[in-house]
C-alpha cells in the first residue's frame, strides 16, 4: 500500500463544502437494549473513515443505519442533503447514492458474474443491457477479474467472489461506499486482494466508511479512525495519534489486544 506517501495532508479531503454524511444526536434501540448511544459523526465528502471496536459495540448497526437497512429512533441522519426519514422517497434515493459491502458477499449464486452485476442497473435503474454490461465490465477490469464475467459465484475464490460484490456496489455509481468487515470472511492470503481495491478506490476519491479490523489499512488509508464501545463513539482522531496516543483506556485496552 503506497497512498500514505502519496497524499497530501490529512485535513485535504475534508476541504470542500458541507458533510456527505451528518448523524446528528442518532439513537437506536433494539427493544429495550440501547445499541446506539448519541451518536455524532459528520463525514466530509471523499473522507476515508474506518471505523473499529469490540465485537457487539454497534459498528455495523451504525452503519446500516446510514442506509436505513436499520432504522434509528432519536435524533437525525442526513446524506448529501437528503434527510433519511420514514419517507419511502427519501430512503430510496440515499440508497441510490450508498453502496455497501458486507462480510458475507451476498451474491447470486445461480446468476452468473455478469448477471450479478448487471441486475439491479437493468432492471432497477432501467439502464439499457448493453450499457450495463460495459459498465460491469468496466468495473470487473477495476477490481482486476475480467476474465471471470461468465462463471458462477460458488466457481471462484472467496477474495474474488467479494471483489465482484464490491464491483458489483460500483455498478450503480455510489457516491459513498460502506464497507462492514469485508475481509472478515476470507482465508488470510486473500486478504490482501480486497484491501487492494479498496486502496484503488479510496485513492480515487470515493468517500469510504469501513468497518475493520485491518490496522494497516487504517494506518495507510484513513483520514480519520473511530473507535467504538458499548454504543457510543469514544474516540477519534487521525490514524497516527490514534495509534500512536490513545486517550481512554478503553482505546488503550482494545489497542493492546489487537496490535
Ligand atoms: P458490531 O458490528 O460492533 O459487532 P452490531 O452493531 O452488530 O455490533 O450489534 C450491536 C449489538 O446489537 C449487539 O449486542 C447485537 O447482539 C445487537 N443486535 C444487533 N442486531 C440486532 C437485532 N436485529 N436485534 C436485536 N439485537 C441486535
Ligand atoms: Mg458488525
């Protein structure tokens, strides 16, 4: 991973103009269980946020919510302008702007690759086939697996199978990526893979949330590391501060067991 050398400052993406992504005072609850603890996080466009914390803490609840996959109960959600409400409308069109990843990769299995990335853009978005399938095939060169358009998922490795996935988010031209654990699943040699393409993209300005447990990726792609615990964001910062001067000791904590 070559971008830590490559870019800028930290602070350059977060330049221009108004958040993509506002949560403002966000709470959610699963009945009585308090998952999602005042959550504020305000995202600026082309920010790479990876987002870490112990198993159970309501990363992944976070960011579903982003998307409306989970419906929040306080407080307000905004992305690119679009306030996310129970208005159908609203939850459909930031849908349309959010792509998201996820451990499992959630492809069809009896559709082809091909077929997997050209459903949802002929028949959801009505983009005509032809097209869709220059598009798919745009997006399998990008993540480096042109050559595997006409096999089935169960035919491929796992890192390959969630390349297609990611290929497969791209397909509908997301201004914002969410990724949650998306190499939790693969056999460690493929690993390396996925990270790549996710470098690529951040490199190309996508504004990326991942949730990770991959430090490298952190340290060398994001602007900013969120940590996590019971529900509540307890710190964030820069990725060599927060690695290199934890706060709390919950950070300190969860640092030591992971690093
Ligand atoms: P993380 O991604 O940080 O591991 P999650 O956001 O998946 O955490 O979950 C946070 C907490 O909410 C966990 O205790 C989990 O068991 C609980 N939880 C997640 N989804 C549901 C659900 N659909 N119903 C009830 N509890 C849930
Ligand atoms: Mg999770």
């Amino acid at each position: 991973m070559s971008l830590a050398s490559e870019r800028q400052s930290p602070t350059a993406h977060a330049a221009s103009g108004s958040p993509i992504i506002e949560m403002t005072g966000v709470n959610k609850w699963f009945g009585e269980f308090h998952v999602l603890k005042e959550i504020h996080l305000a995202v600026e466009r082309k920010e790479r946020i990876v987002i870490c914390g112990p198993s159970g803490s309501g990363k992944s609840t976070m960011i579903r919510c982003i998307n409306a996959l989970e419906e929040h109960q306080r407080g307000k959600i905004v992305v690119d302008g679009i306030e996310l409400t129970s208005n159908l409308k609203n939850i459909d069109a930031i849908r349309r702007e959010v792509g998201m990843v996820f451990q499992q990769f959630n492809l069809f299995p009896h559709l082809t690759v091909m077929e997997n990335l050209t459903l949802a853009p002929i028949w959801v978005r009505k983009v005509p086939k032809k097209e869709a399938e220059e598009t798919a095939m745009y997006y399998l060169e990008r993540v480096r697996i042109p050559e595997q358009a006409q096999k089935y998922p169960g035919q491929l490795s796992g890192g390959q199978q969630q390349r297609v996935a990611i290929a497969r988010s791209l397909c509908m031209k997301p201004k914002i990526m969410l990724f949650d654990e998306p190499t939790s699943a693969l056999d460690p040699e493929m690993v390396k893979e996925v990270l790549d393409t996710m470098v690529s993209l951040a490199e190309e300005g996508m504004t990326m949330l991942c949730v990770t447990h991959e430090m490298g990726f952190a340290r060398t792609v994001a602007d900013r590391v969120i940590f996590m615990d019971f529900g509540e964001i307890v710190e964030q910062n820069r990725p060599d501060d927060f690695f290199g001067n934890p706060q709390s000791d919950r950070l300190k904590l969860f640092l030591s067991q992971i690093l």
